[in-house]
C-alpha cells in the first residue's frame, strides 16, 4: 500500500496563520512589532533563495524584516561590525546570518557573535548546550520543524526506534537530541556506519539529512515506517530532490514526506515562531 503524504506546505500554512495571530496580538498589547535581520555575505544563488523567502514569509507574518547584503569580499571585522549593529538595533528581535559563508569568514566566530536572545537559528554554543539539556527558547528550525510534523500527524515517538541519518550540527545532532527528549530511541548513523541499511531498516521513525540525492531506497526501511526526508539537493536537471527516493520508499513506508513540500516549508515556519519568542521576551512577556 502505498504511503500517507505528510503535506508540509499545509501544516506549515496552518502554523504562520496562528504565528501572525500571536504575532499580532503581542503588538497589540505591548507595541512590539517581532523583527528579523537576515545578514547575506555574497552571492550564491540558492542562499538568495532562502533568504528572500524569509523576508516574504516574515512580511507575510506581519512581522518586520530586513535584509542586509554584503559582497563576497566582506571582510570578517566588516561582518563583526554589522552584526553588533543589529545587536543595538531595538527593532530587530532576531539575527539570522546565512549559511555558508565565503570561506575566508570564520563562521563559528560569527556565530558566537549573536546574542543568545537574538540567536533565532539556535546555533549558539549557549543555545545548543541548552537543547542538551532540553531546556530551551530557541529549537534549531529544521528539527523544530520536524517535530512539528511528527506532533501534527500525531505519531507517537515515545519508545519507538527513531534512527537519524546525517550529524550535522544545524539538522542531525539537535534532531537526535529532540527526539531523545520526546522519549525515542535514538541511533545517529553517519558516512563511517557500517551497514547503513541494517541500522535504517530498525527505525519506527527514520529522519534523513545527508545531503546526497534519493539515498534512501525502498530496501533500507522497514515497512509502515514513517519517512521524513531533510535533503534539498539540486539535480543536473534543475529539479530538486531530497535524500530519500521517494518512488521507491513510499511503496514501503507508512507516512513520508515529499521533497518539495515536505520539511523545507518547515524550517521556515519555526524561523518565525523563534522570532515571535524572541519579540516577547524583549517585550517582556511570558512565554
Ligand atoms: N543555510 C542553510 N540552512 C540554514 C539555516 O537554517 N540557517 C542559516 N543561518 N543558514 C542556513
């Protein structure tokens, strides 16, 4: 039988209009519009992408945004210097500086030059020891996002196998860690597993971001699994694609996610619920 859809682009829709609910209602009360500053250094194509749809997404939320563009040649005390601008700035609740950066940027310098409380992506040394610990303001957007589609499709983790392909530090360590706290069994697998395909065909819940095309095939899950593919990788046709082959995997698996539609409008979505947090701390709400 074929497999459940998980319709990100629906979930994600339904969560920005309770976003722009909440958002609204706290500029209501208090006159804090949330604000996002995104910083873009160069000019690589699918970061402009990203970037100008989270400024779409933000206006589209009610919220204030703005993005600053910096050429390819900004140098690293240029960068410091506009991210402690932002700092000061009261209109901007969150700063989110785009990924990758040219490579002569130190990004962990950059990184830990946010301010914990404006750090809206959670890549803070501060932010991610506090998802450790599972006491947080701020989850990393992808494996928030993730979440959020496991909870809206009401799949139950506590106690199932959850198995994470891909270690990265923005998606596969916090997911793993996400999941740990909802009660899964958690395997990490990475480049260096022996025998991927055994490890993945245990998972109740297989979570994958790897960054390879159609990876994941048919034969390495097990069936009625629930499929969430992470990957966004763009083929020699310009089509996009994520990790899993989803022709394949969704003969198997009981619920998986498409690429595009499934994860990517996610992301995004948690972007603006960490900056509505943000706002509302600065407002000096309660959460
Ligand atoms: N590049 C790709 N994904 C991300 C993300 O979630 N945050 C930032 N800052 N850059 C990225």
């Amino acid at each position: 039988m074929a497999a459940r859809i998980i319709d990100g682009k629906k979930i994600a829709g339904l969560t920005r209009t309770d976003i722009a609910a909440r958002a609204a209602m706290l500029e209501a009360e208090t006159g804090v519009k949330p604000g996002l500053a995104v910083i873009i250094v160069g000019n690589d194509p699918a970061s402009q992408v990203y970037v100008r749809n989270k400024k779409r997404a933000c206006e589209e939320a009610g919220m204030y945004s703005v993005v600053v563009e910096m050429p390819a040649d900004t140098t690293q005390a240029e960068l410091m210097k506009q991210i402690e601008q932002l700092k000061k700035d009261e209109k901007v609740h969150g700063i989110l500086v785009q990924l990758p950066l040219p490579k002569h940027l130190d990004e962990e310098t950059v990184i830990a030059a946010i301010p914990p409380e404006k750090d809206v992506d959670a890549f803070h040394p501060a932010n991610t020891g506090k998802i450790m610990i599972g006491d947080y303001d701020f989850l990393p957007c992808t494996p928030a996002g993730v979440m959020k589609l496991l909870e809206y499709e009401n799949i139950e983790i506590s106690g199932k196998e959850c198995v994470v392909v891909g270690r990265s530090n923005i998606v596969g360590k916090p997911q793993a860690m996400l999941l740990l706290h909802a009660n899964g069994t958690v395997t990490v697998c990475h480049s260096k597993t022996k025998d991927l395909a055994q490890v993945t065909r245990r998972a109740d819940i297989l979570v994958v971001a790897i960054g390879r095309a159609n990876f994941i095939t048919g034969d390495m899950i097990k069936p009625g699994a629930v499929v969430i593919d992470v990957g966004m990788n763009r083929l020699e046709d310009k089509k996009l694609c994520g990790d899993v082959d989803f022709a394949s995997c969704s003969q198997i698996a009981g619920a998986i996610t498409p690429v595009p539609g499934g994860v990517g409008p996610m992301t995004i979505t948690m972007l603006l619920e960490n900056t509505l947090t943000a706002a509302k701390k600065a407002a000096g709400k309660k959460l």
